[in-house]
C-alpha cells in the first residue's frame, strides 16, 4: 500500500473520530473556551456528523480507486503465467523472413522484441500492455537462444527457450525489374518455442 493510501485510511478514521464525538462534549469544550458563545443547536452537529461521514466516504472511496489503478498497472503472478503459457503456444512453430543480407547481428534484440510482444498481447484484459521484459543470456546464438521474462509486478519468472531452423521451403524471391526473375531471396525460419518457469 502506497503512502497517499495510507494517509487517506488515517483521514478518514480522523474524521469517522470527529463524527462520532458527542454533542454534550462538544458544547462543553465551546463553553470552555468561549463561555459567552451562544449554543449550538442539535441540526448543527447532525449536519456536521452529514459532512464528516461524507467526506471520509470519499476518502475511503479514493483508497479503493488508487489501489485499482495501481493493480491495472502492474502484473500478477496468474497474469504472467498465462500469457507466456499462450505466448509460447503461439509463437512455437511459426515461421518468419530473416534479413535478405543473412546478417544475424540483431538477431537477440529480434528476438526478446518478438517475445515481449506476444506476452504484452496474451496477457488479457486485466493485464497492462507493457512492462514486460525479455533479458536474453549471454550464451545465445541465432540457432538457439534463452529468454528470462519477468514483468512488472510480479515476481514470478520464465525462461523461453527459442529454437531457429532455415526452411528453404518458405525462402520468397521477389520479381525482378521489367518481368525478369528475381535475384534475392528472402530466408525464411521456423521457430520451435518452449517455456519453463524459473530465470535461464
């Protein structure tokens, strides 16, 4: 619980104490301190015990607001677990072009970015659409890569585990100029995704 929540709980309590003080007391502290003060009539404390209640009310309304703002921003265990369950279900066994240079250098960033995406979008309606985040090892390589994903909120972990193969089958060459064949090929991948709990 955050510090203007607790300060909100401790107002409110303050004031509930205030409503509830006595009107005899109260007259009794007014007469003490001011004797020739004219006395205050029960309509007066019943309407100030109205405005006390209410604004504690509020109070208390505002703590329960803040703290659903406050869980919408952040992730749950479940939440996590869930999206990068389905995460990895969709992501296992699909196939993706590669850079028609073949240059694999950022291959990693590629990865962790096609990770985060995928859970961020699996992670449904109550979870919030950022702060994930997929920290590769330092033992990664094209061919064979581990992903530790960890969230926002949550404390749990999840290693992925990202497996690429070159599938010539799926290679695209696109037409070249005036009609004639093509000189590029774009490589095509297959991706053999699975998950863990636990860092890699």
């Amino acid at each position: 619980m955050n510090t203007l929540n607790v300060i909100l709980i401790v107002l409110a309590a303050g004031l509930v104490a205030m409503g509830c003080v006595k009107a005899d007391r109260v007259r009794g502290w007014r007469e003490s301190f001011n004797p020739s003060a004219p006395e205050l009539p029960d309509s007066a404390f019943v309407a100030a015990r109205v405005v006390l209640f209410g604004m504690a009310g509020v109070a208390i309304f505002s703590v329960f607001q803040f703290m659903t703002v406050v869980a919408d921003a952040e992730w749950s265990d479940d939440e996590l677990n869930s999206a990068v369950s389905q995460a990895t279900a969709e992501l296992d066994g699909t196939s993706r072009f590669g850079d028609i240079f073949d240059d694999d250098s950022g291959f990693d960033e590629q990865f962790a970015t096609m990770i985060e995406e995928e859970v961020v979008e699996n992670g449904g309606g109550g979870a919030p659409q950022s702060g994930v985040d997929a920290g590769s090892t330092a033992s990664n390589k094209p061919s064979d890569a581990d992903y530790t994903v960890m969230a926002s909120g949550a404390d749990a972990a999840f290693c992925v585990h990202v497996v690429r193969t070159r599938s010539k089958d799926g290679d695209y060459t696109p037409p070249g100029i005036a009609g004639n064949p093509g000189t590029v090929t774009v490589p095509s991948y297959d991706f053999a995704v699975t998950s863990r709990k636990g860092e890699c």
